[in-house]
C-alpha cells in the first residue's frame, strides 16, 4: 500500500495535522500494517518537499505547536493518476512458505541434523503447523468481522485477508497431497 498516496487521499477531504491523519488511517484500514508517526510526518515532508502537499498553517490549541497540512493541485493530480492505475498481480508466485518446505526436504535430504534439538525439518509437519496457525487467524478475522458494531471497513479488509488466508490453506493442502512427489524432485534436481 502506497503510504504517501493514502495521506494524499485523506488530505483531498481538506487540511488535516499530522496525528488526525494517523488516526483518520487507524480508522479507515484497521487491518492494515500500523502505521507509527513518525512515518506519517516523514511522508508529509516528503510530500511538501515534492509539491504534492502543502503546509496550511501552525496551531497550538492551548499545546505544542501543530502543523496543518494540505492537499496541492498537484498532489491532487498524483491522487488521480494513482488511483486509476490497476494495481499488478504479485510478480512472483513463490512466497516464504513454499521456500521453507522445498528448504526443510532439502536439509532433511542432507541429513543434516538443525536447530536446537537436532532434529531434521519436516516439510509435512511445517505445513500441519502452518495451516493450524492459518486456521487460527481466520477465526479471529471472522470473530472480528461478525462482531457486533463492526464497521464496513473492517468486515471488508477483514474478507480480503480471509479470501488471502483461505487461498493459502487451500495451498497447503494440495502440498501435501503432494509432499512424496515434490520431495522426490527436489531431491533428483
């Protein structure tokens, strides 16, 4: 997710400091990365720096001096620009849990003995355990979704993750399926 073109986004509704920016992006992407404050400020300087936002004023409000940040014409064009790009596929269709099973046969293969333990990593067993945590969070993002109150944004980043989430157990289940037949690869490569 593009950070400086979400603040751009919250900044088209009208001026806004810093910190309501934070929590106008809590309150909006509540399943989303945090975002820490220090991230938000860097990214308004950086979007004063290249034309995109402006600073609209300094205030105080009986505390700390706060600055006012707004949206240019500019910053309104890169908005638009931004938001009719269709976003890309993933590139790549190899992620961190296919790498751990085709690395835990080929350590099993080497017969080199890992961790603290010493025993050998076993694909299948990685994957039991990473469907149950899977599993897991599928049920809080449903307990989440289904709460009583919960807000249209929540239920629907929370249907995105699941539909993620339930893409990669249905992965792993045909994994292994197939764990016999993709270790005998791996291990004949």
């Amino acid at each position: 997710m593009s950070t400086r073109h979400v603040l751009l986004g919250l900044l088209a509704a009208g001026p806004c400091h810093g910190y309501d920016l934070k929590r106008q992006y809590d309150a909006r992407f509540p399943q989303a990365r945090p975002l820490a404050y220090g991230q938000v400020y860097t990214t308004l300087q950086r979007l004063v720096r290249d034309g995109l936002a402006a600073v609209d004023g300094t205030d105080s409000d009986g505390g700390p001096e706060r600055t006012l940040y707004r949206s240019t014409d500019e910053g309104s064009r890169e908005l638009a620009l931004w938001t009719d790009q269709i976003t890309a596929p993933a590139p790549f269709v190899t992620n961190e849990i296919f790498a751990k099973v085709v690395v835990s046969i080929l350590v099993a293969a080497a017969g080199a003995p890992t961790g603290p333990d010493g025993r050998k990593p076993d694909a299948a067993a990685h994957l039991r355990a990473q469907r149950a945590a899977h599993m897991e969070r599928m049920r809080e993002l449903t307990a989440l979704k289904t709460a009583p109150g919960a807000d249209l944004s929540t239920v629907l980043s929370a249907d995105y993750a699941l539909a993620h989430l339930d893409a990669d157990v249905r992965w792993m289940t045909t994994t292994t399926a197939r764990i016999d037949t993709l270790t005998a690869e791996v291990n004949a490569a």
